[in-house]
C-alpha cells in the first residue's frame, strides 16, 4: 500500500478548516473531486464513496436489485465480505471453485448456473485480475450481472482496462491492508445511469434529496447510511495519486522476479490471466509439503491456506447459516436447498494448499531482490 504521510495529514487539515465535514454541504468539494478523479482513471462513469468495500459490495447488489430468491455465484478463495454481502440483501452466496490462476474458474461458474442465478461476483484477488473476457460472455450468455468486488485491486487493470470497471458494477475498498489506504472506506463504481441512482440512493437511506436531481426515474427505497466525510475524501485525493507511481513499481519489479523464478525446478510461477499488467506475484509448488519446505526460503510469505477467513472453510456463519436473526434468514427463501460442506470446493483447498507469496521488495534494490528470487528459485 502507498505510505500514509505528510500530505495526507495536510489535506485531512485542510476539510477540518473548512468546516465542512458532510459531503452534502454547500462548500464540500473533496468528496465530488476525488469521485470525478476516480472516474476518469477507471472509466466507470460514475464513482460514489461509501464507508467500506463491504458498503460498497452490498449498495452494488441492492442497486442491481438482487435479493430473495436469488443466487449469487461467488469463487470459495475471497476475503468473507464477498459471500456475506449477497446474504445482506437477501440472496445467497453459492461458491465456485477458483483455478490456478487465484481466481473464480469460468468452468465452475457454468457448471454452478441455476435458473435461480442472477449475478456473478468475480474476486480479483492480491491484485490478481480474474478471466474477465470468460466471465463477460457467460454473463451475458446467460442475463447475468457483474459485481466485480476489486476490492483488494485499485487501480490495477486487465487488457488495458481497469478492474471494478469491466462488469456491470464495481466495488473498492480503502482499508488499511489496500492499494489505497485510509483506514477504512470504499466505493462503488458503475457506468449505468440507474444501478447509480439506486446505488446513492441506498447509501443515503433511499432520501433522493442533497442535490440527487438525477433520479433516472427510480423511486425512492428504504436504505442504510453509508456516506463517507469531507475528511476521508480529502485523504483519498491524496492516495489516488499515489496508487498508479506504486503499481508501476510493483509491475517492474514483477517482470524482473518472475523469470528467474520461473527457471525453477520445484515450483510454477502461478498464472496470470493479463501478464503484460501482472502485479501480483506467487508461486505454486507441486503438493503441499513443497510449498511448506519453501517458506523456509528468504522472500518467501505466506501460503495461502492460512489465509484465514479468505478460505471458504473458515467462513463459519455462512457454513453454518447463520444470520443475526432466524426469520431474517436468505437460505429460508432460496428456491432450492442450499447446502455448504467443508471439501466442496477440494480443488480451490489444493491449489491454496501449494500457493505462497513472494514478497516484491519494493524498498529493495533491483540487484538484490534479483538475488533473493534466484535463491527462492534453488
Ligand atoms: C476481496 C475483498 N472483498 C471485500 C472486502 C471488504 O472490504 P472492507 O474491509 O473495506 O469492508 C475486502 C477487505 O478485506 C476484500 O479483501
């Protein structure tokens, strides 16, 4: 994630010493600016901020009118935002296993389509873009939405265009773990006039009031509160312009790494599905003994497998059902029975079982970091 520092601070001062904390006053503007910068380097039309990526995955759903009765396809590796926000507005989550590449499988996905399927949920996980062209002619093959969660992929892009974009909707986050950081927030993105109106209006608790001129003729809706202040806005103007400068660095130093790596005999580089804009770098050895033997190895992280509530296996109350009251629950209105069991998605635990991150290096020098990728390769 970009630092957070100095400039930040100042622009955070500055929305204080305007007394203008609402996003809805008469002089707020950091909130407008930094949407209309959003969207122009993504290219959604429009951009509204809201307080999460959760917010944000929930607002997209509820705008593109998802709810009881209805199946969201979700892949089984993703941080567990993604299956509970289809829970949220009444719908639930079916998992799809994941291939090589860390992300949804398009063969999955059509082995997964019911007639009760309305959208799909493609995770780009670790920056990791998932096959958007598959994913795209499915949906439209079978009249489904895309509620691209891009949560853990700001700014990153696919064939040239950018993730949160490419589906019918998009959702980000700007937590502290993300490519940009304020602690927490998020946003959603569409370029369709009325998933936005329904999108802002759900945000504001369905007011359509506070300069909503633009209705698109949508009725107003019950909603919740998800608006973001003058202060949160501010700092973000400030990180977006940081996000592009640290992926290319991300980016080059990826394509530095990665051929050395690939000449290893204990392990594959993992696939990516748009190389040339690759940011994300792991590996994936042949079992899962290999890919513990290489976390020994200098630059080696993680493995996957213990990435807690990102595996589906980890994500209790949805295994369980379990929602904050029992008549509140989507698996009651689903039209078919539901059921979730710990090895239902085998091939996704396998391939997490042998994937482990390699750390980039970023406050490396090239030289060095090309010497711990040829230690890691062996
Ligand atoms: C893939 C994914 N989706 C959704 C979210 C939810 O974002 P937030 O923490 O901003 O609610 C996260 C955050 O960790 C995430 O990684």
């Amino acid at each position: 994630m970009p630092a957070m520092g100095f400039r930040e601070w100042i622009a955070a001062g500055r929305a204080i010493a305007d007394g203008q904390l609402s996003r809805y006053g008469d002089d707020a503007h950091f909130t407008n600016s930094f949407e209309r910068a959003l969207s122009d380097l993504t290219g959604a039309r429009h951009v509204l901020t809201v307080t999460s990526g959760t917010g944000a995955l929930i607002a997209a759903l509820a705008a593109a009118g998802i709810g009881p009765g209805d199946e969201v396809l979700v892949p089984a590796y993703t941080w567990m935002a993604t299956p509970a926000a289809p829970v949220m507005v009444g719908a639930v989550p079916v998992l799809v296993d994941i291939n090589e590449t860390l992300t949804i499988d398009p063969e999955d996905i059509e082995r997964k389509i019911t007639p009760y399927t309305r959208a799909i949920m493609p995770v780009h996980m670790i920056n990791a873009p998932c096959d958007m062209d598959a994913i795209m002619a499915i949906a439209k093959k079978h009249g489904l939405v895309v509620i691209e969660d891009a949560c853990q992929s700001v700014g990153v892009t696919y064939k040239g265009r950018h993730l949160g974009a490419i589906g019918d909707l998009g959702a980000f986050s700007f937590n502290k773990m993300k490519n940009m950081n304020i602690g927490e927030g998020g946003a959603v993105l569409t370029s369709d006039d009325k998933y936005f109106a329904r999108a802002r209006s759900y945000h504001d608790l369905g007011a359509m009031i506070r300069g909503h001129e633009e209705r698109y003729n949508e009725p107003e809706f019950v909603g919740v509160n998800m608006k973001v202040t003058e202060i949160q806005t501010a700092m973000l103007g400030v990180q977006l312009k940081k996000v592009q400068p640290m992926l290319e660095r991300m980016r080059k130093r990826r394509a530095l790494m990665a051929p050395i790596l690939a000449q290893s005999k204990d392990f594959r580089v993992t696939p990516h599905n748009d190389e040339a804009s690759a940011v994300s770098l792991t590996i994936l050895a042949p079992s899962k003994e290999a890919a513990i033997a290489l976390q020994e190895r200098r630059g080696v992280w993680n493995r996957l497998r213990d990435s807690s509530k990102h595996v589906y296996t980890n994500w209790e109350p949805i295994l369980a059902k379990r929602t904050f009251h029992p008549k509140m629950n989507p698996w009651a209105w689903a039209k078919r029975e539901i059921t979730y069991t710990p090895d239902m998605c085998a091939r996704t635990l396998d391939i997490l079982d042998r994937t482990c991150v390699v750390n980039l290096g970023l406050n490396y020098p090239d030289f060095m970091m090309r010497r711990v990728a040829a230690g890691i390769a062996g």
